[in-house]
C-alpha cells in the first residue's frame, strides 16, 4: 500500500511539474504573448492571436481586433489594416512626393506591409519602386497574407515594385542607383533591437544624401513626437548635420490621442508653404495638409534641442529608454 503511494505521489508530482512548466512558458515564458505583445500596445476589449512567429531579427504576432489585422513587431504593433494605418501612410508618402520634383523612382525602407507601396503606386509618373525589409517573413506576409494584400491592394506583387530582403542601410551603402524619393519607415530602436540606430545615423543619412537625385525629398518617421519630441529634433538635427534642409511635419490621429512626427530633407531649400500634394485621398486633402505641416506649440518648443545620433554614440536609444523604459 504505501508503495502504491509513493508512486502515485511520485507521478502527480511529474504532472505538476509539466503542467506548472507549461503553464510559466505559456503565460510567462517565450511562448507567452507578453513577449509578444507590450501591455500599453494591447487592444482594447477583446481579441485573438493567430499567429506567433519568431524570426532571426524580431518577434512578431498576427492578432484579429474586430476583423482587422494588427501585426506586432517586439512587442509594438508595427503596422495594421485599420484607418490610422491609411492616415499613418497618406503622410509619409504623400508628403515627399509632393515635395520632390519628380517621382520616377522611389526607394521605400522598411515597406514590408506594402502600405506605403500601396500610395506611392498612386502616381502614374512612378516607374520603379524599390521596396526593403529585413525579415523575409514580413515581405511575405505584404505578399500572400489575403487581409493584408486586399488592404495594400497587392502592392507588393505590382510589376513596378521590387521587393528586397536585407539590411536598409547596407542595401544603400552597396547599391549604384539614386532615387526621388526615399522613404524610412522603421520603428524606433530599442533595448530589444538597438541595431536599428544604425539607420538613424550621420553616417547613414550622409549615405543617403550620395543617393538622392537633385531636387528629390526624403521623408523619416520620427515615432510619436506627443511622448518623446526630443526623438523627432534629433533626427532633424542629424540630418542637418548632414546637410540636409528640413522642414518637420506631423500628424494627430484623433482616435489613438498620439501625435507621430515626420522629418523632411532634401538638398535644396524647402518651404511648406510652396508644398502642394499631386494626389489627394479621403485624408490628405490641401485643407488636412497645411495642419500636417503646422506644427503645435508643445512640439515647437522643444526645437533646437536635438541631438546628433552617429554610429558611435546611443542619443535615440536613451531618448527612448527614458520615455519608455526599455
């Protein structure tokens, strides 16, 4: 009898022991969402992950908010096919297309949702458009995900687009060619991915400037300037540095409460005001523009406070640290 005991004891002991363990790793451990998914970037209400996938260069999650998809990169949604996310790509695209004076051949990094793609297609001048992710899974996903090509409109597999897999700078920094408009739209770095600074840089955007042809514009998304305006100047303090003329812009999304910051350069002066968009969508009218291009009091007091970022020195990650603490 007792040995019959000891050896249920023994197996319901074994039974915890899985059971807690896979109860630490799903709630707790790599195969929970909170590696996934950061608490303040969770939906609000209900919702469903579909999908987890760990790649070499991030962790990502497909997640089902009411019949959108929201596609989670280390934790912050990266991108989505709601509304904000047609705003979001109306003003990083539609910006420097206007202000460049020809739209021929566009380089756009970090376009693997083929959002951006998507508007920059929208111009009948555009013969070329090169568009780079580092993850191969998420230039699948802009490729072959149906809610996601319905929402980008197949703008990855258009015949004008070329799509890259690789690093955006060492893809610049190798190439021959130029381009009229180049598009940055990566997120900012952090502790889980401080390799991104790179992109960020006076080295990098010196490159940058080698590969921009005579009177074409860069846009740079300077995440959200409403938590960290001091992210956004120094990135236009960089460019400067690297003799760039600016001109800063931005967007409130009313249904989010956060303001996302932009930075345009070129090598020729700018002014906003001679600004004038050659397509116009649901959002970005000449009316919404001009409030693109009016920056508000908070943001404008915190220019000339930027900071250079080089490839030697960690400005935006402390920058980010601070504000979000990772």
């Amino acid at each position: 009898m007792n040995e019959l005991f000891w050896l249920a004891l023994g197996a319901a002991a074994v039974l915890f022991t899985e059971a807690a363990g896979w109860f630490y790793w799903r709630y707790f451990g790599k195969g929970s969402i909170k590696s996934y998914m950061n608490e303040d970037q969770k939906p609000e209400g209900d919702f469903r992950v579909i999908r987890k996938i760990n790649t070499p260069t991030q962790k990502i999650a497909l997640v089902d908010v009411d019949g959108e998809m929201w596609i989670y990169s280390n934790g912050d949604v990266m991108f989505s096919t709601t509304r904000d996310e047609d705003e979001y790509a109306d003003v990083i695209v539609h910006v420097p297309m206007a202000a460049a004076k020809n739209v021929k051949s566009v380089l756009i990094i970090g376009g693997g949702g083929g959002i951006t793609t998507r508007e920059a297609l929208r111009y009948e001048d555009v013969e070329k458009i090169t568009t780079i992710d580092i993850d191969d899974v998420m230039i699948d996903f802009g490729k072959n995900l149906d809610r996601l090509v319905e929402f980008n409109k197949g703008a990855l597999n258009h015949s004008k687009v070329e799509t890259v897999i690789g690093d955006g700078r060492n893809f610049v920094e190798n190439s021959t060619e130029t381009w009229d408009v180049i598009i940055v739209d990566i997120p900012e770095p952090t502790s889980k991915c401080p390799i991104l600074s790179r992109l960020f840089t006076l080295e990098f955007y010196n490159q940058l400037k080698d590969h921009l042809n005579p009177e074409g514009a860069i846009s740079i998304a300077c995440s959200t300037s409403s938590w960290m305006p001091e992210y956004m100047w120094s990135i236009e303090t960089t460019l400067q540095e690297a003799g760039f003329f600016t001109v800063p812009f931005h967007n409130f999304s009313t249904k989010e409460g956060e303001d996302w910051g932009y930075i345009l350069a070129s090598t020729l002066p700018v002014d906003a005001k001679d600004i004038k968009l050659k397509v116009t969508s649901d959002f970005l009218t000449e009316e919404r523009l001009q409030d693109v291009l009016h920056l508000p009091y908070y943001l404008v007091n915190w220019d000339k406070k930027g900071k250079v970022q080089t490839d030697r020195n960690t400005v935006l990650l402390d920058i980010v640290k601070e504000a979000f603490g990772y």
